[in-house]
C-alpha cells in the first residue's frame, strides 16, 4: 500500500463507521444464536498450515456447542493485506465482526474509530481485565479508559541457539552486546553452516530490527509529534541489519529471500547457529527436528552494535510489546456474539489449547502460569517480555513500520549483489522522513 493510500485510510474509516453494516445477521443479544454466521479475520500461520486449520475447526465447533452461531474464518498473510482489508470493509460497511491485528497496528486502528471501545461492560462480558496477564494490555489502548482491543496471544522476540554447537565452539554463554553475537557467529560460520539465521524477505521481520536498534541507541522513531527517521542512528540500524550479510558474512545469501519459516528451517536443521527475532512458536517444528534437545532461548542483546554498554538515553530494549490483538468492528450488528467468541479463545482452556499447537504464550493469566510451570526453557522468554517496549501509541505507526520495511524490500538487489548503498538508503530515509511527519502530524490532528 503505498503511503499516500494509507494516509486516507484513518479519514476514511472515521467517517465510515456509520454506514450500516451487514456482517453475518442481526444481534439477538444472548442465548441461541443459531443461524447467525459471525466472520473472523486472522493472520496467517504460515508455519503451521495445516495446524492452523485443525485449530480453527476446533473452534469452529466450540462455538457451535457454545452459542449456536456458526464462524466463518479468513486470513491475510501481510500488514498491507490486513490494511487494505479494513479499509474496503468499513467503507462497504460488510466484511468481518471481529479481526485479529498486530499490536503494532493497534495504534491505527484506535485513531480510526471504527473498532468496539472496551467500558465495564465490555470486559465483563470477555472474563474482565483480571483475566490477563497486565503487561499484555499496554496495547489496548492509549490509556485504561480508552481501549478497544482485547490480548490473543503474547509473542516476545528472543534469540534461539544452538546450545551443542556453542559448546563446540568453546563459547559460554548467549551473548549480551551485538558485537559479541557477531563475534561469536563468526567462529560459528564454517563451511555451510552460518552463525546466524535471518529473513530479509519476511512481511513482518525487518522494521523490528531497525526499531530495536533505535531504541538501544537513544532514539524511539516517534518523540511526542515529531518523526524520527531521517537519523544517524535509523541509517546506522539498517547497516548493521544488512552487514549481517554483506560485511560479516555470518548470514547464508539465500537469506535474501527468506521468510521466518525459512530462517526457523535453516536453524532446525543445524545449518545456522542463531536465529534472532523469533518466538516460542518454533517450539512445535523445533520438537520434530535434529536439534531437539539442543536449543535453548535467551532475550536478545541491550547493547547495540559498536557500543561495549548501553550509550546515554539508550534504551534496553530486548523485544517489542508484541502479540495479537482481537477487535470488534463497529460496524458489526453481533457485537454480543463477536464477544463471546472473545470470551472463548481468551478462556483458559482454549488458551493452553492454542498455545500447545502453536508454542506461544497465553495472554490468559491462568494459563500462562500453567504453560510456564516447570518449562525452563520458557524461563528467558518471559524475561524478554518483561523488558519488551512498547511502540509509539500513534496512529501513523502503521505507515511507519511499512515503510520501514519497504526499504529492505528495495534494498534486497542490493543484498543479493552483496552490497547496499548507504546513499540509496539515505535517500529512502529521507523520503520516508517526510511521509512519516505528514502521518504523525494528521494522527495527531485527529485526536
């Protein structure tokens, strides 16, 4: 979607909230619902297709028992495709009652108006506040009274690694600086086998990085109503990002089109060392693999590249605030269904259930203490989500991290050549500096 498509979108769903609505029948508000057809939209597992549709079937027939309704699912596999989505939906006034979004593109979402706010009522009706783990709730909403998205699933960032090849290699310990995980998958590189995992061509992967990276070196993309891209340290984050590849060579050069499932293959069968920016959803892949009982996690490093500690006003920023997020359309006539169906895949059971297919955590209080109990190796992961951030609560977040992104979409000739010019990326930056101001400056006229 290219930036001046998506600059409509937040003036485009604000006004089209009233339309009326046609999303699978009218509300009965309670008790049988039989014959009404609730439509949900998800993100695409790609990892775990044929998972995913065993899960949604299982739902499919809870909620069937449970109300009546039948659910009818659909799934988008990018940010623009969910994006593009919502706007076509909300100006139609048809589409899905309920979507599931990243908490990155909450922000949006929220500015635009055309989502269900969360009061007493609302809350009470999917189990209550109390039912989730707290620092899950950071991207609901700007503040407590303002919120319009229920937790899903909660996904801190970590580095995964080879726990036999480090010892092999006589190196102690994961790293805690990006200069010491570059350091030590240079002697991890030999051969076919790299020291590092990545996946330059995932949807969702790169703007990560350059965030992460910003952050540890002081800068957070988005101060107050000012747009922070066109910056040393934002020019700085994208070479580390690629000289993984092209400078220190700890990266194996079809990364430059893989996906995460590819990255979590390379690692799964002992070809890559390290795999930065994953999850516990590897868990299920990694079970059935050659190094099933050779991995362990561990947050990823504070200390950004070239730095021995963190600089001053840098932030230790190990992951995003990260995880799936459940939203409402306002324009849907079954609100009171859409919010049962919250209330059944935020239940403890369904949550444990969804967790044991796909391996990440619940956003349930309950089951999340039940899934960690006596998993050691879920012990680093819950660290790295108590040292996750937060992304700018702006609506022109959205358009930020896609375009952030689309500077390594643009940059992956360059990789594949073996090197990207840092003036074309300067160039991109600045481009996107003024795209990125104009979004910051509407979403902040829209409040």
């Amino acid at each position: 979607m290219s930036g001046r498509r998506f600059l409509a979108l937040v003036g485009v769903l604000g006004v089209a909230v009233t339309l009326a609505a046609c999303g699978g029948g009218s509300s009965s508000g309670g008790g049988d619902h039989t014959g009404q057809t609730l439509q949900v939209y998800l993100s695409r597992q790609a990892s775990y297709p044929d998972e995913q549709q065993q899960w949604m079937q299982h739902i499919k027939d809870e909620f069937q028992k449970k109300t009546g309704a039948t659910v009818e699912f659909e799934t988008y596999s990018s940010a623009t495709e969910e994006q593009q989505k919502i706007q076509t939906s909300v100006v139609s006034g048809q589409g899905p009652d309920i979507y599931e979004i990243g908490t990155t593109f909450t922000p949006t979402a929220y500015s635009s108006g055309a989502f269900l706010k969360f009061g007493d009522e609302q809350w009470d009706a999917v189990g209550g506040r109390d039912r989730f783990v707290p620092s899950t709730l950071a991207m609901s909403g700007p503040d407590e009274a303002d919120q319009i998205a229920v937790p899903f699933s909660s996904i801190p960032f970590v580095l995964v690694y080879n726990t036999q090849m480090f010892a092999a290699a006589g190196i102690a310990g994961p790293p805690s600086t990006w200069d010491e995980l570059v350091a030590d998958a240079k002697k991890l590189t030999q051969g076919d086998t790299y020291g590092l995992a990545m996946d330059y061509k995932d949807n969702f992967s790169p703007w990560k990085y350059v965030w992460m990276f910003a952050q540890q070196y002081g800068n957070p993309l988005v101060e107050g109503t000012t747009a922070r891209i066109d910056d040393p340290t934002v020019a700085r984050a994208y070479d580390t990002y690629f000289g993984f590849l092209t400078k220190d060579k700890i990266v194996n050069p079809d990364a430059v089109n893989w996906s995460s499932p590819d990255a979590t293959a390379s690692f799964a069968s002992g070809k890559s060392a390290m795999f930065a920016m994953t999850s516990t959803s590897v868990i299920p892949t990694l079970a059935k693999s050659p190094v099933a009982n050779s991995y362990a996690f561990a947050p990823m490093p504070t200390v950004p590249p070239g730095e021995s500690a963190l600089p001053a006003g840098g932030v230790p920023a190990a992951s995003i605030v990260s995880g799936q997020n459940l939203v409402v359309a306002s324009y849907s006539p079954q609100q009171d269904l859409a919010l049962q169906y919250v209330e059944l895949v935020t239940s403890e059971a369904e949550q444990k259930h969804f967790s044991d297919v796909f391996g990440v955590l619940p956003v349930n209080a309950a089951a999340a203490d039940s899934v960690a109990s006596g998993k050691e190796q879920y012990g680093p992961v819950l660290e790295a989500g108590k040292q996750a951030k937060p992304t700018p609560f702006t609506g022109a977040w959205s358009e930020i991290q896609l375009g952030l992104t689309n500077i390594t979409v643009q940059s992956l000739a360059g990789l594949s050549a073996g090197s990207v010019p840092p003036d074309q990326v300067q160039r991109q930056l600045a481009d996107l500096q003024k795209t990125a101001q104009a979004a910051v400056d509407k979403a902040a006229a829209a409040r």
